[in-house]
C-alpha cells in the first residue's frame, strides 16, 4: 500500500476529509472519513473513498475491481495510506 505525505499546501490538516482535499483538488469526489483511500484514477476523474481501516479500504477497491466504475473504467483504482505530517 503506497503512503502519502506529501500534498499541495504547508498547512497541517486537522481532517482526513481535508488532506484529500489539498492532495486530489480536481476530484470528482471524496466520500467518508479516515486515513485509507479507495482511489480511482479513471476516465472521468478522480473518486477517492475514505475508510478507517485497510480491510474496509481494500473492500471498496474490490467492489471498484470487480464491477468497474463506470463506462470509461480504466483499471486504475490503488489503496493510499493518508499520513497528516506534524
């Protein structure tokens, strides 16, 4: 699982839903809350899911593997570990 520190701004955010925010700014969406991210880089965006743990995480991007997420799915969808740098 790749782990990500490093986003667009100096600030240090207070949320998971924030620091998705500042790393994805062009997502199509963000949903849910926690430091593990379902995300899909496919043909109409970014959709990035939030979940609190790696299990629940990997659950979603198995749901995005096994049914595609949408008509131009591009099979890009990885799990990213969230960590807020102090």
């Amino acid at each position: 699982m790749k782990t990500y520190r490093r986003h667009n701004c100096t600030r240090t955010h207070r949320t998971w839903t924030t620091l998705a925010k500042c790393i994805w700014p062009r997502a199509t969406w963000i949903h849910g809350n926690g430091p593990y991210a379902s995300v899909a880089r496919c043909g109409r965006g970014t959709t990035v899911q939030l979940c609190t743990s790696p299990e629940d995480a990997q659950e979603m991007k198995d749901a995005i593997d096994s049914t595609g997420c949408g008509g131009r799915c591009m099979r890009r969808h990885e799990l990213i570990q969230l960590t807020r740098t102090a």
